[in-house]
C-alpha cells in the first residue's frame, strides 16, 4: 500500500477500522464488542441475545454516568453499528431462524487488537521473536534450495548439532530455559495463537466478496450459461489456489490431524504447569486455544458450504426463469400457428405454411468415425555411429510392390455400369495384371471379404476353371508368362439378385 496523504486521507473516510476508532462512543463500542466476541470466541449471536448483554452493559452505564450518557435503546445502537456506513458489525440471517444475527467484521476486530496493544506491558519479550526471524530465515534458506549438497550439508550439519547435545545430556550436561525465556516465548505464543483467531473472519469475509461479486455477475449476464459458469469455477479455484487459500488449507489439515491435537494439548498442559508461566496468570482461553481454532475454523468452512448451496440455488432460480421464458416463447408460436392455419384454409388460394430448403438428413454413425491412433514415438538410441564398409545388393528397396486396391475396386464397379455381373477372367483381360500375382491375390482378397466389396458382390462357380496368365520379367529382363488356374469368380451388381427374385 502506499503510505502516502491522499491513500491514508481516503482510508480514514472509508475503513471502518479507522472510523471505528475516531468515532466518540469507541469505548462503549470496542469494550462491548470485545466482551461479547473476542473474549469468548463467539462467531455469531443472535439480535434478542445481543440486544439483552449490550441492555445490561447500557443500564451499568447509565447507572455510572446518568441516564443521559447513552439515549438510544440497545437494538437501535446494534442496527446503526451494523449499518453499511459504519460497517462494524455484520446483520445477516440464516435458513433455519428468523432472528437476526450479528458478527463482527474483520476491520473492527483489527481495530480491538490494535487498541489492546495500546495497553502497556509489564514484560516484552524480543529473544522470541528474534528466533522465530531466524528460524523463518532458515527455513527459507535451507528449504528454498534445489541443490541436493546443500541440503545434506545442512542436515549433517543439523545431526552433529544433536549429537553434541545428545552427548551433554548423557554426561549431566542439560540446558534448560530460565524463567525469563519461558515467559518471553509464552507471551509470544499467546500473542500470535490470539492473532491467528482473527485471521479466520478475514477469509469467511474474502469467500463473502466473491459469492457477491458471482452473483452482481449472474445479474447482469446476457451471454451463454456455459461461459458463465466457467468463469463462476474458475474465480473460486483462484481463491482456492491462491496463496492465502493454500495456506488455510494446509493450517486446517495439519490442525484436524489427531495425533497432532493430541501433541498440541500434551505439551500446552505442561506448559501452562511450569511455575513461571503460573506466575503470569495466563488466561485460561489459552488451554484451549486450539479448540477455539477448531470452532473457527469449522465455522469458516460452513460458511463457505452454505455460499455454495446459496449459489446453487440462486443458479436453480435463474434456470427456471429461462425455462419459463422459453415455455412463453413457445406458447407463442403456437398461438401464431392457429392463426395462420385460419388465414390459410379461409381463402380460396392458400399459400404455403413454411418451407424447408434442405430435407435430407445426413446420419452419422458413432461406430463409422476412425478411433484415435497414437503416434509411433521413435527411440533414439545415444551412440555412436560407425561407418559401414558392407556392400548389399540395393535392388530389393526397388522391387516393393504396392496394389492399389481402390483402383481395381474402381475398376470392378466400371465395369459392372454396362454389365449385371463380369467374371474375373474378362476382368484381366480388360485391364490386364501388371503387378503379377500380388495384383490377382488383391482380386481374390475383394472376393473373399464381403466388407471391402462395396457395391457389388461375389458368385464362384466351381464347376468351371478359368486360366488367368500374365507376364513378369526375370532377373535378365527377359519377359515369363505365368499361369494361375481358379475356380470361376463372378462380380454381380449389388441389386442384381433382388432383380432376379
């Protein structure tokens, strides 16, 4: 932020921290409110409870500094708390009651922790946060690096660390805290489990922004819904990807673990027994200062658990409006349909109702579409190439013989145009083989599988053999006649056996 006249001049209008603490009530407000909230960990009270306290709080008041000090009644200081100038408290109401209820929001809780540090402190630690700086550096350091050297010097260099202090133990050498350092490291411990609280309203308030802004969004949408909601899902994977949701998250997992609240509780409890701690008189929320992050924290993600079903319900709302309107749009085009029907049959020429340009439909089958064939990945092996000194005959890479079946399915159907069924022989006497038997074999593979026909089908008649020659060329060039002896193949026309039925 910049801290410059015109941004601290603008946050003094508008935040309500700010207004909260330069407001002439602050000290009935902020020691209400912290009685009420803080102090017990109250997520929300509902307005006749809150109404009764702040009622009871009034009459002590009152009582102290005359019944002029504060005119207004309860609820009427409540709702102007809550109003969105002022923005101190939060009014809502839930599905399940018809009471009000109010919550602070995360600007006055701020502005109540920052008036509790006003207070001065009978001890202020630094040895604490001094480590803390450190150990938050070396944590960087160490756990930022990709080199695995590093890493293990760091750890060795960790395991010698223990087992010097392994050794001293064993030889009556323990270091323990002195009192000092137990209750410099114990204030800041409270300091920042009290801070932690705080932090869970200012991310209920930052899913709260968001399902406001989708729903201004959803207002105010004229394209399609798919579009809509992909952006609605991609803005809450942004909250819940981004570094504040990432860091909830992994507080809440590493919190709800069960053997981690068991350690928690075992170790605070032997804390708060050591006699310098007892000293201090720490408050007794912090013994169970992890269940109130538990509370919070389940709270939270209620929250956002009734935003969501708020949403779905908004986005049902919006669905059967649509529905609606194309339900009228419908009944419209129906009305204008009996209407025009009585235009048209009442006169003497009637004209045409609707045309269609096109009244073919082309059907597709799913099974029809090719299946995705994936690429041959080629391996590349890392060696070295040697220079070959053997000498092959090259001829064979020359001599590969492809059969164009395409052409010689062509071929059949051209010649079954003029004819209802042709034999193979007058086949290859019209177009005569040139590819030797590879070519006849692709004949006989078109008669033998039905699927590759097409338009025309297969007769063999075994009682008459038919002698199908071609010449090929020997390795002297010199031209060889081969003969190839078959029962008789008839190529029919495809209706030509319904004809003859």
């Amino acid at each position: 932020m910049s801290f410059d006249y015109h941004t601290l001049s603008t946050l003094r209008q508008n935040h309500p921290a700010w207004r909260l603490l330069v407001s002439p009530h602050v000290p009935l407000i902020a020691s209400f409110l912290q009685e009420a909230f803080v102090n017990s960990n109250v997520r929300e009270i509902s307005q006749p409870d809150l109404v009764e306290l702040l009622e009871d709080m009034l009459f002590g008041l009152r009582d102290q500094l005359g019944d002029d000090a504060f005119p207004k009644s309860a609820s009427e200081y409540l709702n102007d708390w809550a109003a969105p100038e002022k923005g101190w408290l939060r009014k809502f109401y839930r599905h399940d009651s018809d009471d009000a209820q109010f919550d602070l929001t995360p600007a006055t809780e701020k502005a109540i922790i920052w008036l509790e540090s006003l207070s001065q402190r009978n001890f202020v630690g630094t040895e604490s946060r001094l480590l803390i700086l450190f150990d938050l550096l070396k944590q960087l350091s160490e756990e930022s690096s990709a080199d695995p050297t590093i890493r293990l010097e760091e750890l060795k260099k960790r395991k010698d660390e223990i087992d010097v202090e392994i050794d001293n133990i064993l030889h009556g050498n323990l270091s323990v805290l002195d009192a000092t350092a137990q209750k410099d490291r114990f204030m800041q411990f409270t300091q920042q489990a009290r801070e932690l609280l705080s932090d869970f309203r200012e991310v209920e308030q930052n899913f709260r922004q968001l399902d406001r802004s989708v729903r201004e969004r959803i207002t105010q949408w004229n394209g399609q819904k798919g579009d809509l909601l992909e952006n609605i899902m991609g803005e809450r994977d942004a909250i819940a990807d981004s570094d504040q949701g990432n860091s909830f998250q992994a507080f809440w997992d590493f919190l709800m673990s069960p053997q981690r609240q068991e350690e928690f509780s075992t170790r605070l409890e032997q804390v708060i027994n050591l006699p310098a701690i007892k000293d201090l008189n720490p408050d007794k929320r912090t013994v169970h200062i992890h269940y109130d992050w538990l509370e919070a924290g389940e709270y939270t993600q209620r929250t956002v658990a009734q935003l969501s079903q708020q949403l779905r319900r908004f986005l049902d709302d919006q669905a059967w409006l649509e529905n609606r309107r194309i339900m009228d749009i419908l009944h419209g085009i129906e009305n204008n349909a009996i209407e025009m029907r009585d235009e048209l049959f009442s006169s003497s020429t009637p004209a045409d109702f609707f045309a269609i340009a096109d009244t073919g439909v082309k059907i597709e089958l799913p099974m029809e579409r090719p299946l995705f064939t994936p690429p041959i990945k080629a391996k590349i092996a890392n060696i070295d190439l040697e220079t070959g000194n053997e000498e092959l005959d090259s001829s064979a890479l020359f001599s590969q013989v492809i059969i164009d079946k395409a052409a010689i399915k062509q071929h059949i159907r051209q010649s079954l145009q003029d004819k209802s069924q042709i034999s193979l022989l007058e086949l290859c006497h019209t177009r005569p083989i040139s590819q030797g038997l590879a070519e006849l074999v692709a004949y006989l593979e078109l008669a033998g599988d039905h699927s590759q026909t097409g338009r025309f089908q297969i007769v063999v008649d075994d009682s008459i053999e038919d002698i199908i020659s071609w010449q090929v060329l020997d390795k002297d060039n010199n031209s060889i006649k081969r003969k190839a002896c078959l029962p008789r193949i008839i190529y029919l026309r495809e209706n030509y056996l319904r004809e003859t039925h």
